[in-house]
C-alpha cells in the first residue's frame, strides 16, 4: 500500500503545485461556465480532475424495496482523469481514468477507510482500475453534445473468497468493462441557468459469479458481471457569479441482469457547488443520498470533494 499513499500524495503535490503558479491569473474567464462534462478541450490543452468520494452506508434494501439495518459499510473512491485535445477542431480528447479504492466492512468506522489498511477481509484498498478513454465532438453544430467511451481493466489481484464474522470481502468489482457516457448541457436565462444531462451505458464482461472458484476467486466482486450498468443523471446549475454555481441533481440507475441471474436498481438525490479558485484551478463539494432501491441496493449517503486543473 505505500505505492498507493505515493500515487496519491503525488497527485495532490502537482494540484497544489499547479494552484501556487496560478495564483496570479485570476481574470473574468469562467471555465466552470465554459467547460461543461459536454465541452471538449482544445488542441494542447489539459484537464485533470482528482475527485474523492465517502459512501457509507447502514441501511439496504432487502430482496425487494423493503429497508434493513446493516453493519456500517464505508467506500472511499479516488478517480483521476487525466484528459487532453488532439485534434484542431476541438472535437478529440484522449486520455485515461485511474481508480483507488479503500474500504472499511463490518460495522468499522466510516474514518477508517483512510487507513488505506488490506487484510483481505474486513479492510480492503489499492489501485483497482485504469481506462483508455477517448472523447468525441461528433456534430460539429452541436459542441455542447459529446461522448467519452473508456475500457476499464482491473489491475487488483484476484485473491480466495474470504468470509470471516459474516463480513464478504470486497474491493472493486472484478470485470473488464466497456463504457461509454453520453453528455448535453444547455445554458439559458441569461447564462444564470444551466441543465446538464448524461445517460451511461456500462456493459461489464466476466463469468458469473455462480461460476467463480472461491478458493482463487472473491465471488462477491462478480456480482456485476455480465450486465448493463445504465445510470440517467440530471443536473440543474445555479451560477451567483460566472465563477461559482450551485447545483441540485438526481439519477435513476439500473443494473440489468444480461446472465449473471441478478439485477438491481437505485435511485438517489444530491446537492452541491463549484468555485473557480483561481484560472487554473476550480473545487467542487457535494453530498448525494439514495432514497429508494431494489434487491439489495445500499441506502447510504455519499460526500464528495473534487479538484479541477484545466490549462
């Protein structure tokens, strides 16, 4: 895990290195307006986003809707996407995404997560994914319309099922996957006002978890395989400045069962706000909550806070 804590403490070193140099670019550009999840970059240009999340949980549905009591579950995600324009027109970025996981099981505190401990049980963290990624301007009337497709390997090792005190060992799930996220943004009264829309087609390859050996295999990492992850996302901004926003969101997700005899959907609601700190950098907080679900679907809040490079 000291590769992990490097990786990270890395990541925040180049941000913090990046906000000092920019302190003094502050002017009345707004990339927090301009460049929407929809906008692409242009030619030589840069975005990296270092996003961290807490999900905990201690309530889930049960087989059906129904809410049941659990232990306390805690997910801490770190997603880096590293992006940048290729093309003249502004209409292909490449790039990569790179996920760190560190889970807390069983009834642990929603803090201990940050031990970034692995005992191949209760506590769980590592490098889990990396993703090539393109993403596509395809009309070129239409640029506040996009797409960015990505193939997601696991690079976590595969280890035996272990199940001790009732807790399933869980890191990240064990599939390669193709996804692909499509992007609309629309700006109106007055550049006030913004609805930004994106539907996710997560298609996750694997053998089933039926099948699995649980003594070379974590079974409960194939939950997912060989199903269509698809989450619809809308948000609605509010900007007080050209340089803030505030935000309210919601998202139906559904886990379509395509052979793994097992399917799931959830739906949550969530509040939050962006701030461009200075040319270079913005920083965005928001809390999220599921308020309903089906077939074991966690009931559980999640906290995030993100920083955001574009240069």
């Amino acid at each position: 895990m000291k590769s992990t804590k490097n990786f990270i403490t890395v990541l925040f070193l180049c941000l913090s290195i990046t906000f000092g140099f920019s302190q003094d670019d502050g002017d009345d550009i707004s990339n927090i307006q301009e460049f929407t999840p929809s906008k692409l970059l242009k030619k030589g240009q840069w975005d990296i986003k270092f996003f961290n999340s807490i999900y905990t949980q201690t309530e889930q549905t049960d087989a059906g809707s129904k809410s049941v009591t659990i232990d306390r579950q805690t997910f801490f995600t770190n997603t880096t996407e590293i992006f940048t324009g290729v093309s003249k027109n502004s209409r292909v970025n490449i790039g990569a995404v790179f996920q760190i996981r560190s889970n807390a099981l069983g009834g642990q505190g929603a803090l201990d997560v940050f031990s970034f401990e692995d005992n191949g049980n209760d506590r769980r963290s590592g490098l889990t994914t990396i993703a090539p990624a393109i993403r596509v301007q395809p009309f070129r009337s239409l640029s506040t319309f996009s797409f960015t497709t990505s193939f997601i390997i696991p690079v976590f090792e595969d280890v035996p099922d272990a199940v001790e005190d009732n807790v399933f060992s869980f890191l990240d799930q064990r599939s390669f996957a193709w996804e692909t996220k499509f992007f609309y943004d629309n700006t109106f009264g007055g550049n006030k006002w913004q609805v930004f829309t994106e539907i996710d087609f997560k298609y996750n390859f694997g053998e089933k978890s039926s099948e699995a050996d649980g003594t070379q295999e974590n079974v409960s990492e194939r939950f997912a395989n060989n199903s269509l992850f698809l989450p619809l996302s809308a948000f609605l901004s509010y900007f007080p400045t050209s340089k803030s926003t505030i935000f309210v969101n919601a998202q139906q997700a559904f886990l379509i069962d395509l052979g793994n005899d097992f399917s799931q959907n959830g739906t949550q609601v969530g509040i939050g706000g962006k701030y461009q700190l200075t040319k270079v950098l913005n920083i965005e907080g928001s809390f999220g909550k599921f308020v309903r679900g089906s077939n074991f679907q966690g009931l559980g809040q999640t906290f995030s806070i993100g920083l955001r490079a574009l240069f």
